[in-house]
C-alpha cells in the first residue's frame, strides 16, 4: 500500500529548513542563553531523521552522503582532541579559553576554544542518534 | 612543548596515523616509513648521553589533572636512558629486520602500529616518574604485546598464547597497582623521586613488606620469572621480528627495570633480598635446564631468555644488599652485582637480539624451527651460521664476546655474596655461586645444542629438495650491527661502563656519594682466580654433557607431564571459566524485569541506605517556596498517567501515556526557569517517539503477563521503595548540610568560565570531565546497537571463532 503523504513532504520540505536552523541557531547561543551543543545536536539529529521518516532512506542517503558512524567518530575526536589541545599551551588538561576579537563586517564578537567541545558533543549526538534510528530501520 | 615528551607521544602519534595513511603508501614503503621513527628518537636520545653522564638528571611536569595531583612527570636520568636507548635502537634494527622478514600479504599497517603503540608504551614505562601515569603505560604494554602475539590470529596457537601472556602479565599488574597504592597511602605521593627521598618515613611501616611483595609481583610476572615464566615460550607464537623486541629484548626487561628502579625504596629488606635473589636464581637454573630439552629453536631461545632474565634478576638482588648496609668504602664493592646487572642486561639485548633474527632467517629460509629437522646449514647460511655462533658463545659466556664480560662479574658477585654474615647468608649463602654455576652449564648445553644441532651434521634430504639459499641482505644488516656490538663491548667495555652504565648506578644507589667508586673498571683478564676455573669448569663439562647428551636426556621425563605449571594454569583458568559461566547463569536471565530489580534494589539500598545510616533524613518546609495550583494541577496529570499505563492494553497508549509524563516534567522544568533542559526534555521526547514508532513493527501485541501474586507484590513493594526513595531523598536534600555547597562556582559562571549560561558552563568547563567522558560512552552505545542490528550473526553462519 502506497501512502499518500503529500502533505506530509510538503510540509517538512518547509519545516526542517526551519528545524536545521534552530539546531544551529541553539547551537550558537549555548555560550551566554539556553542552547548549547548537546541540545544542538539534537535538535539537527531529530531535524535528520525527520527528512528520513517522510521521505525514503535512499533518497535522503543519495542527498546527504555522510557515514553518520564517522560523523559520531569525528565528534568524539573533536571533544577528546580539544581536551588534549590544553597540554599543548601548558595548561591542565581540559583547559578551555575565550576572548574577544574584532572581526571585519561583524563586529567585536566573543569567541571561546569551549565551542570546539561544544561542536565535538553536538556531532556525536547527531551521528549516534541517526546511526541508532537508522540501522533499527534498515533491521530486516 | 619539551623534548622529552614528544620522545614519548611521537610513537603513538604516527601509530595513530598508520591505520588512516597507509593505503595511500605502499606496502614496500610502509616499514621504511615508520622506520624513521625509532632511528631518529634513537640519535636524539643519544644526545642526552653526555648531560646524563656528567649526573645531570632531566625532568618536567605536565599538569594533567592538577586537582588530583595526577601530572605527567617525565624524568631522564641513567637507568631510564640505558633503557629508552635499548627501546629505540633495538626498535630500529628489528623494524629494519621485519621489512624483510614479512611477507607483503600480511596485514602490515596492523603490525606497525601495534609495534609502535608498543614502543610509546615502553618509552612511557621508563620516562614516567608518576606512579600512575608508570602503571598506565605498563598495562599499555601487555595490551601491545597481546595484540603483537596474536598478530597471526587465524592460529589457535597464537590467539592462546596471547591470552596467556596477557592474564598473567595483567594479573601482576594489578597486584603492582595495589602495591603502588600502597606506597601513596604510606608516603602521600605518587612521585618515585618523593618517595625515594622520603624513604625514612615509610620504612617502618605496617604496609611495607606487603607493598614490597606485590610491587614485585608485577616485576615477576613481566619478567617471566619462575613460576609465571610460562607464558613467554608460548608468547612465540608470535612473529620472530616481535619475539626479539618485545620478548627478549624490551618488554620482558620491563620488570627488571621496576625492581632498579625501586631498589632504593625496597633495598634494605631481607623479603626483597632472597625474593629478588632467590627467585631469580631459580628462574636462572629453571630456564636454562628446561631450554636443553626443546626442540623448537624459539622454544628454546624463550626458555633461555627465561633464564637469562633470571640471572640479571638475581644480581639486582645481589646488589640490594649494598643499600642495607649502608654507605662505606668496604660496601662499595657489593653495589658491583648491580652493575652488572645492567651491564649483562645491555649484553644479553644484543646477542639475543642476534639470535632471534638468526632463528628468523633459518625459519624463513628453510621453513623449520625444529633441531631435528635441521643440521648443517653451515654450508647453505654461512653467513647466519656467523651471527649464531658469536650470538650463542657470547650467551655461554666465552671471550672475546661481551656476554664473558658479565658472566664472570656475575661469579665475582655471587662469591663475594658468601663472604657476608647477615641475612642468613652464612649458611644459605653458599648455595648462591653452586646455582649459579650449575645453571651456567646447562647454558653452555643449550648453546652448543644451537649451533650444533642447526648448523653441523647432515643436511636432511627434504631441506635440500628446496634448493635453499642465504637470507637477503637487508636480513642479515640488523643481526650482524647487533654481534658487532657483541664484539665491540668485549674489546671496549669501559666506554659503555663510564658514558651509559655509570649514571644509571647513581639511581639506584641514590644514597652513595660518588659513582666514579661504583663503577669498576672492565677488564677481559682479571687473573688465574676462582671465576675463570668456574668459567674452565663450565666449559669442560658443558662440552662433556654436550656429547654425552642422549644418555642423561632420559631425566626429562621424570617429571610427570601432569604436574607441570601449565597443566595447574590450565586448571585454574578452566575453573574460572566454568565458575563465572555458572555464576552468570545464574543471575543474568535474560529478562528485563530482573535486571531492572537489581538496579532499583542497588539504588534503593544504596541511596536510601546511605541517608538513613546517616540519620539525614530531616526536612523542614520553612525554605520551600508557595506550592501554586497550576503545578498541583500537573502533578496530578503526571500521577493520573503514571497510574494509567499500567492497566492499558495496547502499546500505542502506553506510549503516549508516557509522553504525557514527559511533556508534564518539560512543563514543570518551563515553570521553574529551566529553558535549557525543558528543551532538551521536548526534544528528547520527541526522538523517543520516533524510536518508539520504528521498534513497533518488530514486537508482538501486548498480552496480559501472567505472573504469580508472589511476584506481582513483590514488584509492587519495590517500586514503592523506589518511589519512596526519590521522593523522601528529594525532599530531604533540601536541607542536606554533610557537604559544603558548591553552587558558588556556577554563580560566579561568567567570571570562572566565560559564559553566562550556567547550565552549559558546567557541561562545558565545570564538569567537562563527566561532559567528555559522556560522549565517549554515547559514542560507544551507539556503535553498540549498530554493531548488534549489523553485525548479528546470520543463522547457519560458521563460527568465526575457529
């Protein structure tokens, strides 16, 4: 039986932009408002698997080519890998660090090494939660 | 970023590399690549030499986890340069060696990268002043050199033998762990330095002797001595490139460097002394009188590193006495057993270096280990035939080879031992120079059994059909440096002792004034005195049971088979297996509700426990805030839900009865300003949703459970408690004064960590710790279902085990 979800597509084509935005918007504003990359990344997961419940696995896998294993793996390298980076400053491990920096057209803007970690959480969360949602679907 | 631990992290870096680069390399390149790495740790290892020699020691600090006091300490100083030089050098030649030894086929990224993991391992084990940091590294080795074991891990010989190894070396590790721990609660530190420095203060100790006992164990067990010596034959299985490193030259060295090493802590007890001298000594003669009766040359090469190890064991233990007795110019002479304790270690790197590869060559070139297969190769590897025989006659202790050099300060030392009249050494003293000698035949036995036996006779017929030839060159430039070295040291042994033995005395006899005293000077002939006719005797009648050797074979076999150590290690680990199977069995059933008992009764009688056995159970209602309508109204929804899942009959209500729970407790986290986790809540739920739609189609329809009363009212008591338990908990915390509060580090979020939004600066900064260490886990949770769902094995499907 085919189902007619035209709705359904229509309105996720419109929805997830709006999602996927939040996701990152979340992601961003974690530092001084609520967000933050654990939140971000589930929201831009659950974005993710959203697009795989409506339309078909190919179709989404032909438009997004990521192994999500690896972006998980990627995730925990940057998390991990951002803790070790603090050895090399002579620092304590885990050691993270903010400034402010004057960047051309957008203005003095803060910017913190704890967004490294932050986008470390934000990527294993994303790839774990489609890994997981999508190899129980794929499950035969 | 210094030196000293980049020398350490460079290994596991490129380690880390090989298995992402090296399809991009060739297989003929890949070795010549990672070669690079030991040879030019070696040359910049060898420029510390001079400052080492002149007594400088070199130290930094890393802070790690500052908190804990928990630093990466590196610390160069005599003993870890000998070894660290012993690593690198040895390292190259056998990297050198295995380009040519393995096959393209094999899976080398795999191989390289175990051996470099291992040398960063071992490097750590040796520049690590911190405990912990020390036992990290240790245990990375005996993970390293099980992954090297199995490298072949289609045979069940060396998947066995690799499980061997590692049980018994982790074993020790652990008890070394404890030990160690041991040494914190004494002296407060985890620094050696500290601890040497503050020896006075734990000497007398309740916790000493056994702290002694177990470090030692740990050094025992990695060193193969007698009676965990067992796993290291069976650790051939490996390949012959791994066997001269890991097994003979290096990690098996890993023991006798922890015992130098806390010589000063442990020195001046009896315990230490026979423990180190007497299982040394038997280890020495145990080893060598079992390595005559092998037929496989690696079997045999296993049981003489065995005993080899023993004998450098035993002369630390000879040594030790010297830190008893203090400082004065007659005692000076006994700290002589332990220069040669490390001189013979240099030594026995080299000529049983040289051996293994030579054991390599034949293996590769004729295609069996096994003696009574082989004879008069002489004639086909005349060249490897050179390597055996200055490799073998150095282990025999013959001059001009550098191993006559420490054979006969290793008689000076034991005969000098009797002459000392405490420790009972009066009367059991003389049994250390008989052991000692008897074991040396047995020694010369099984080294003219290698070049005997291999290399002279008859040419079986079988061999000949193969038309064999000389190994490559490329094989034979590794062993032939290493005899060069056998022979050089002979000739010049005192530029090894002055530059590189001489400060590496000064850290195990910290307390001695100079170490210009400790060093005596080497020379090949030292007089017509007692250890030359000991030398004389070896010789005679090493040859005599040489020639005479199928008349007394025959005592082998009057030790039964059943009686051995493996057969009793078998045992043990058969007994293990079936006693946890059985005890598994018995408690993990397969069903969720059991295993969900067992939590909820760990948690109740631990939270519950805990607040009750501390009487905290008090709670006023004077700080709490008005309860409003509006959440009387929630929880009142949360409880009518709560109670309704129970009595529904279909899954899709139960769900969405439990999203009612969910969206509820996102509420009350909106009403108490928690945006943070009131999103995430929403958020959470909404993916539980989606999970919970895609696993519908694969359960069946929820029927009624049928379970007795018993059961239902015992379910019912404990879900009680658990609700019981939070709620009480929940209230009682208010008023929890045990610990001081520590919310004044998340009001001041915006000072101490940069961020305004308290909730992400304690993931973030805070408790970043728990923050990385969750998404490592969630990480692995995932590719746990993946690999479940993927990975299952189809039915019908072979075993892939076997």
């Amino acid at each position: 039986m085919k189902i007619n979800d035209v709705i359904l597509r229509t309105v996720v084509k419109g929805v997830v932009f709006i999602i996927l935005t939040l996701g990152v918007y979340l992601f961003f504003s974690g530092h001084n408002a609520p967000g933050g990359g654990f939140i971000g990344g589930l929201v831009l997961g659950s974005g993710i698997v959203l697009l795989y419940i409506t339309y078909d696995l190919e179709t989404i896998q032909s438009k997004m080519p990521f192994d999500f294993k690896k972006v998980a793996a990627l995730g925990v390298l940057l998390a991990t890998g951002s803790a070790i980076g603090s050895l090399y400053f002579n620092a304590p491990f885990l050691t993270q660090t903010d400034g402010y920096f004057n960047i051309p057209i957008l203005g003095e803007k803060h910017l913190s090494t704890v967004t490294i970690f932050e986008a470390g959480v934000a990527l294993t969360v994303i790839g774990t939660l489609v890994t997981i949602i999508l190899s129980i679907s794929e499950d035969e | 970023m210094t030196v000293d631990i980049a020398i350490i992290l460079i290994p596991f870096i490129m380690a880390a590399f090989i298995p992402i680069f090296y399809r991009q390399l060739s297989k003929r390149l890949i070795g010549w690549f990672v070669l690079v790495i030991p040879v030019s740790l070696f040359l910049l290892l060898t420029t510390y030499i001079p400052r080492v020699s002149s007594g400088q020691t070199l130290s930094n600090t890393y802070e790690w986890i500052p908190s804990f006091n928990i630093n990466f300490t590196t610390y160069i100083d005599g003993l870890s340069l000998i070894f660290s030089l012993l690593i690198t050098g040895v390292g190259s030649l056998v990297i050198l060696y295995s380009i040519f030894y393995l096959s393209k086929k094999e899976s080398l990224h795999h191989f390289y990268c175990y051996l470099l993991l291992f040398m960063g391992a071992m490097l750590g084990v040796v520049f690590s002043d911190h405990l912990m940091v020390l036992y990290a590294f240790w245990e990375l080795t005996s993970v390293s050199s099980f992954l090297l074991i199995a490298f072949w891990h289609h045979r069940k010989a060396s998947r066995a033998g690799a499980r061997k190894s590692m049980t018994i070396t982790v074993s020790g590790g652990v008890a070394m762990l404890v030990g160690f721990l041991m040494l914190y609660v004494m002296s407060g530190t985890f620094s050696i330095r500290e601890i040497i420095a503050n020896i006075d203060r734990i000497s007398d100790h309740t916790l000493f002797v056994p702290a002694l006992i177990l470090v030692l164990l740990g050094a025992f067990t990695k060193s193969a001595q007698f009676p965990f010596h067992i796993w290291l034959p069976d650790a051939m299985e490996a390949p012959t490139p791994v066997s001269a490193y890991l097994h003979s030259a290096t990690m098996v060295k890993a023991g006798i460097y922890l015992v130098a090493r806390f010589t000063p802590v442990f020195g001046g007890e009896i315990v230490w002394f026979w423990a180190v001298t007497g299982v040394g000594l038997i280890t020495l003669f145990w080893g060598s009188f079992n390595a005559v009766k092998q037929v496989d040359l690696k079997a045999l090469l296993a049981f003489s590193t065995v005993s080899q190890l023993g004998l450098i064991m035993s002369l630390l233990g000879l040594g030790s006495v010297a830190i008893h007795l203090g400082y004065s110019s007659e005692t000076v002479i006994y700290t002589q057993a332990a220069f040669a304790a490390i001189f013979h270690l240099v030594n026995h790197s080299t000529f049983k270096g040289a051996l293994f590869m030579m054991v390599g060559i034949v293996d590769h070139e004729i295609g069996t280990r096994d003696i009574r297969r082989l004879g008069g190769l002489i004639r086909i590897l005349p060249l490897t035939f050179t390597v055996a025989l200055i490799g073998s006659f150095s282990m025999a202790g013959l001059p001009p080879f550098n191993g006559f050099l420490s054979k006969e300060m290793f008689f000076t030392a034991t005969l000098k031992i009797t002459e000392l009249d405490i420790f009972s050494l009066d009367s059991m003293g003389v049994l250390i120079p008989v052991v000692a000698w008897v074991a040396s035949i047995f020694t010369f036995v099984y080294c003219l059994i290698i070049v005997g036996q291999t290399f002279f006779g008859k040419i079986s017929p079988d061999i000949l059909e193969k038309n064999p030839h000389e190994a490559p060159i490329g094989m034979l430039i590794s062993p032939f440096i290493l005899i060069g070295f056998v022979v050089g040291i002979f000739f010049f042994p005192n530029l090894l002792g002055h530059y590189i033995l001489q400060p590496a005395m000064a850290s195990i006899y910290p307390t001695f004034p100079s170490t210009e005293e400790m060093t005596p000077h080497i020379s090949a002939w030292h007089g017509l005195n007692t250890e030359l006719y000991m030398t004389i005797g070896v010789v005679l009648i090493g040859v005599t049971l040489y020639f005479l050797l199928k008349r007394w074979k025959p005592i082998y076999r009057i030790f039964p088979q059943k009686l051995s150590f493996n057969v009793l290690y078998e045992r043990v680990i058969g007994f293990g297996e079936n006693f946890s199977e059985r005890a598994t069995k018995r408690y993990m059933t397969g069903s969720l509700t059991h295993y969900f008992i067992y939590i909820y009764m760990a948690f109740v009688i631990i939270a519950a426990g805990v607040f009750f056995m501390t009487d905290s159970f008090e709670w006023n209602t004077k700080n709490n805030a008005a309860v409003e309508s509006f959440e009387l109204i929630l929880v009142f929804v949360m409880i009518f839900a709560a109670i309704a899942i129970l009595f529904s009959n279909s899954r899709i209500t139960t769900v969405l009865l439990n999203g009612v729970l969910g969206f509820s407790v996102a509420f009350f986290f909106v009403v108490f300003r928690a945006p943070d986790l009131a999103l995430t809540q929403l958020v959470v739920e909404s993916v539980t949703t989606a999970l919970f739609l895609l696993c519908f189609k694969y359960l069946p329809d929820l029927k009624p459970e049928k379970s007795t009363k018993r059961v239902k009212f015992t379910n019912g008591v404990i879900s009680l408690l658990v609700g019981a338990t939070v709620s009480v908990i929940g209230l009682a915390v208010m008023n929890y004064d045990k610990f001081e509060s520590i919310s004044t580090y998340f009001e001041d979020a915006y000072n101490l960590a940069g961020g305004k939004n308290i909730v992400n600066t304690i993931l973030g900064d805070f408790r970043a710790f728990d923050t990385m260490l969750e998404v490592v886990v969630l990480f692995i949770a995932g590719l746990g279902v993946y690999a479940l769902i993927k990975l299952k094995a189809k039915k019908g499907d072979a075993d892939i085990e076997n």
